[in-house]
C-alpha cells in the first residue's frame, strides 16, 4: 500500500515538474477540460440526449482500458446505462461500485449569468453548468482517479465498476431500479457502492448513509353539497380541513424537535402541503355562494429510515384521512423504505463496516476531513442499492462550495473539482485493495 502511494506520488511530482509548456500542449484534454466537455451535453429533463454521454464517456473509457458495456432495461432502447469495469486482481472478492446518473434537472437559462450548457469558466476558476455538482462532476473526477492510479501502475484486487445510470432526477425506475434488480447486476457481486453526495460551504467532506424515502399522499373528501349561508356538518371542505389541521400540527411537532436541535431536517417525517383543489368553477373564479361536494389535497412527505413507516401507514389511515370523516386517500410510496431482509434502508458508518472504516481512512489520508455523517434529506439512486442489501455512501468531494443542486448559477470551482480527483485516487485505491473482510 505504501508502495503504491509513493509511486503515485513520484509520478505527480515528475507530472507537475512537466511544466507549463506541457499545460499548454494539453489544454485541449485536460481533466477540467474533460470536465467542461462532458457538462456542455445537455442531458436536461425532459428529453436528456442519452447517446452524446455514452459516447463520449466510452470514448474516455477506451483511452483507458477498461472494459466497457452499455446495457439497456427499456424495450425501446432509448435509456443506456453504461458499465465500465477494471478488473481487479482477485475477481471474486466483492466488487467495489462507484456510480452517477447521466441526466440532470432542467434549467432557466435566462435567470444564469453563463449558459447553463456552455460550462463557462471565469477568471476565478468556477465553471458555470447544469450539472456541475449534480453530479457530472464525479463521473469524470472517477475516470480521472483512475487515469492517474494507472499512470501509476496501480492495480485494484477487487474488481472496479463505474456505472453511468439514465434518469435519475425523475426516480430511476427505469434507470438504477431495473438495473439493481437485473441479473448484470447480481453478476458484479458489489460489496460497497459510492453514489452522489452534496456540497458543503465549509470545509468537511459530507457523507451520507442513507435517504429519506419520499411518499406522495392525495387526499380526498366528499360531503353534501349546501348553500354557502348554510352551517352544517360533514361538508366536503370541513373534513378535509380537520384534515390539514392535524397534519399541520404533526409537521409542527416535527418541525419543534429540529428546532430544538434534537435532530436534523433529515432525521424527522417532514410532510407539506403542496396543492389544494376545491370549488365549484364559475366565470373566471368560483361560485362563492356554494359549498362543493368534493375537496382534494396534496401532501410531500419524507420518511427517514429511523421511522417504521408502518407506523405513518396508520396514522394516514386513522388520523389523518379516516374514512370516518367520509375521506378517502391514495399514497404513493416512491421507492422502498426497507431492504430485502426486512432492515431499514440505511448503511453503518462504525467499524461494523469495514468499507467504512476503510473509507474514513483514505479520507484522512487525502489530507480531508469527514463531517458527521447524515441521511440525505431528498432521495437519490442509492436507495435501490441499499434495498439490495449492499452498503451504499453518499459522497460528492466538495468543500467550501455553496449547495447549488438544482439551482440558477450551479457552479463547481477548477480546483475543488481537481482536489476531488486527489480524493478518488485515494479511495479507489484503498476500497479496491484492501482484503480483510468479515462477511
Ligand atoms: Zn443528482
């Protein structure tokens, strides 16, 4: 191991001592370069180019060596999922997976100071894209650890796998579900996942082991119809409205206990109200002088894998849409909240897990720091992961860096994002070589 870490850094200090005039040679296939052309694909919903980033990371691939499939779990094709493998030395050890989802949410390109598809780099190194931190960066910081770790002679004894997954900004049902669920996959034998992680303003590494599960609850009520003067009992309105007071209070009680800093936003239930549809329709507004037969409501709600979301199932059921009150409702559950085994979807960050133990340590040795470890408030891919059973980290290596995911402006500093090659190079190496394993 030490070995291979003075290789390494034999090998960087002669390519930095290579000089500028190399720089310049090169300017045109760099890392940032590389960086830049792969955020200038615009893979934005709804329709994500899905053949222009295969293309161009199978490119990469080759100049690489490894091994390369796209594989696809639609009939119409339309969806690749491109896998890259490195072989390691000992192919039936567990395998390490490192991850990121090809297509991005989309962007206003008018309310940018830079087009969001023109990875625009100022004076001050930040370049300007949809996608620069979620997460297109990691994708390419993968490709480039591996680059330098070869350049190297580096030699995993695991096997490595890079998989580049469509759709995973609307759910991955037919991204990283299909694929966690497919034979190709079992075939891999994973032992531990990377998957995207966030920002951070300060200067810890964030990570995170697991996600809220997110649940989609529609709430209907019915109740005779009446006179808008009229007071009376079980319209459609009031029940609904008994309805969002109860759960307006439970957000509240939830809501306290973050505020008390007994815990984070991710470690609670959060349940909004996100649409409300009533009334009877009349010119360019709504009859006000009749109470509707029929009320509806829209609730987001996030269940962290603390809770036992059989629990949320019955309070749903008996408070917050009994059928006594004449309502009705429909939950949509986005994704599982348990694994196979019946556990909660949520990965070990103690020396229970040796990938983590592992991890932590190549964190430090790359000079980083770790911040505690959390669960993410929204979802991302890995929830298919962990449902397999598999230990799954959320872990995008930027510090100092404002939470631009999904917003205007989305931005990724030159040299956070070379920084991050450093990090991957350190843990690649380390989750890919180390043996003792207590399975
Ligand atoms: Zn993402």
């Amino acid at each position: 191991m030490s070995n291979h870490l003075l290789t390494l850094a034999i090998v960087l200090v002669l390519a930095a001592t290579g000089g500028a005039h190399s720089e310049q040679q090169h300017q045109h296939d760099t890392p940032i370069s590389r960086f830049q052309n792969y955020l200038r694909i615009n893979t934005a919903h709804p329709n994500p180019n899905y053949t222009a980033p295969v293309s161009f990371l199978t490119a990469i691939a080759q100049t690489l060596n490894l091994q390369i499939q796209t594989l696809h779990f639609t009939p119409s094709k339309s969806k690749p999922l491109l896998l890259l493998t490195w072989p390691g030395s000992h192919p039936s050890l567990p395998s390490l997976l490192l991850n990121s989802h090809l297509d991005s949410v989309p962007a206003e390109s008018h309310k940018w100071a830079h087009p969001p598809f023109s990875a625009h780099r100022t004076a001050d190194g930040r370049i300007f894209a949809r996608g620069a931190q979620d997460d297109k960066c990691i994708a390419i910081q993968y490709l480039e650890a591996i680059r330098t770790l070869k350049a190297a002679d580096f030699a995993p004894i695991r096997p490595v796998h890079l998989s580049f997954v469509p759709d995973e900004e609307i759910g991955g049902l037919d991204g990283v579900a299909k694929f966690a669920a497919s034979e190709e996959f079992r075939d891999l034998n994973v032992g531990f996942m990377l998957d995207e992680g966030q920002a951070n303003p300060g200067d810890e590494f964030r990570v995170f082991y697991a996600d809220r599960t997110p649940w989609n609850l529609i709430v209907k009520a019915k109740g005779a119809p009446g006179h808008g003067s009229r007071l009376y009992d079980n319209g459609a309105m009031e029940n609904l409205m008994k309805s969002v007071e109860v759960m307006t209070r439970f957000r509240a009680a939830q809501f306290d206990v973050v505020k008390a800093g007994k815990a984070a936003l991710s470690e609670v239930i959060s349940v909004n109200p996100v649409y409300l549809k009533s009334g009877i329709a009349s010119g360019d507004g709504f009859a006000m002088n009749v109470q509707p037969s029929e009320a509806e409501a829209g609730f987001d709600i996030r269940i962290p894998p603390t809770v036992d979301p059989e629990l949320v199932r019955k309070r749903i059921a008996e408070e917050w849409a009994p059928e006594a009150r004449n309502l009705t409702y429909q939950l949509i559950e986005k994704g599982p909240t348990r694994d196979f085994r019946g556990r909660p979807l949520a990965t070990p960050t103690d020396d229970s897990n040796p990938w983590w133990s592992v991890f932590k340590q190549a964190i430090a040795s790359a000079g980083g720091k770790l911040a505690k470890p959390e669960i993410l408030a929204s979802t991302t891919d890995a929830r298919f992961m962990r449902q397999q059973g598999i230990p799954t980290l959320g872990f995008s290596p930027m510090t100092n860096t404002p939470i631009l995911l999904h917003d205007h402006n989305e931005f990724l500093k030159d040299t956070v994002f070379l920084k991050g090659i450093k990090v991957y190079e350190s843990v690649i190496s380390a989750l890919s070589s180390f043996v003792e394993i207590s399975e």
